[in-house]
C-alpha cells in the first residue's frame, strides 16, 4: 500500500529579475492537466530526498538548490487511485518544494507527461486547474522573492 504523503516540486530558474516556473503537462490518459513536479516518497526515503528523485525522475534535472516551503495541504483521494491505499485513507498530505534548477530544458517522462512550459508567475498561475497548486506557487513566489532581498 502506497503511504498517503506526496511531494510537489516547483523547478524554478533564474531570468533576468525574476523566476520562471517549469510546469509538466499530464498525459490525456492521467487528466491532461498542468502540474508541478509530484510523486510519492518510498520507504525509508525523507521528503526532500523523494522532492530531488521525482525532479530528476521527470525532468532529468538536479536542483542546484532544494527547498521545502512552510505549506502543505490535503488532497482527496480520487476514486481512481483508491487501491493504491489503504481503505481508511481519504487524504493525502502534499509538501511543497521549490528547486533551483541552471539554465537548462527538462527531458520529460514521457509515460507521465507530454509536453513542458517555463512560464512566468502569471502565466503559471493562469495554466494551473486546482487552486491548492496556486496556493502552493503563491507560497513558492513569496520565498523566491524574500531571497532575492
């Protein structure tokens, strides 16, 4: 059974002044939606340790830096996924990062994703559907920017 924790990684990188946002976009077959980096930590495996593997996973990059945000939320199990956990889950618990990647284009995973866009913030937010991934990228904007202080 599949522990009901994941993680979700903004890969983020340097333009200019600002940041631009890597997002991935699912596969028709897995809801074709823009998304960050997200997967599940395995045993024995710290969530920063489960951010860097899933970022390397589908996007063949290592952050330069990897930070976990003071901000996580629940998400509801979908009827879908349910078998991978046990029957009393409902939620599972996402922690958010943001990783500091050079000036480098993602190779993809092509059995989870079809297609990458470095946006800016605003053009980030507009392309996400769930408003707990919005809230997350809010989160990772107001860190990026208190660092470029």
């Amino acid at each position: 059974m599949r522990r009901p924790i994941q993680v979700l990684v903004y890969p983020v990188r340097r333009m200019g002044d600002d940041w631009e946002y890597l997002l991935l976009h699912r596969l028709t077959s897995r809801e074709a939606f823009w998304q960050g980096v997200t997967g599940a930590p395995e045993r024995g495996e710290t969530l920063a340790d489960a951010a860097r593997r899933e970022l390397v996973e589908e996007t063949q990059m290592t952050p330069l830096r990897l930070d976990q945000m003071d901000y996580w939320y629940l998400i509801p199990v979908a009827d879908r996924w349910r078998h991978l956990y046990s029957p009393d889950v409902i939620h599972i618990k996402e922690y958010v990062f943001v990783a500091q990647v050079g000036d480098q284009d993602p190779v993809i995973d092509s059995h989870e994703h079809d297609a990458y866009q470095w946006c800016s913030f605003d053009q980030a937010l507009a392309l996400l559907l769930w408003p707990k991934n919005k809230a997350a990228l809010k989160h990772c904007r107001v860190f990026l920017l208190q660092q470029s202080l």
